[in-house]
C-alpha cells in the first residue's frame, strides 16, 4: 500500500473527509453491532495482502 503522502488521490479523499467532520460532527454515527455483525459475517473468508499487487484493469 502507498502511504498517503505519495497518493495524491487518497490525501485528497481523506482531506475532504476531515473538512465535513469539523464542519459536522453531529453526522457522525457509531456502528451498530447489528451492522457489524453483518460486516463481520461478509468477510468472515476473506484473505487480503494490503501489499498484494492488484491484477487486471481497476476502475476507481
């Protein structure tokens, strides 16, 4: 995985992220445990290598 100082798109993302959350804090909800369990069941199986490369056309 690219740190986020060398992904110019991500810093991005989470610069605007951060703005919102100072502009409204009230937005922000906790995760239901209702919603995390169903969270945790979808990736129960799931193996994952951040530092895997990804193969193939990626569209963002």
């Amino acid at each position: 995985m690219k740190p986020v100082e060398n992904d110019p798109d991500l810093a991005e993302i989470l610069a605007s992220l951060d703005a919102e959350i100072d502009l409204h804090p009230e937005k922000l909800k906790p995760l239901s445990s209702d919603l995390k369990a169903r969270l945790d069941d979808l990736v129960y199986d799931v193996e994952f290598d951040p530092d895997q490369e990804i193969l193939g056309d990626v569209d963002w």
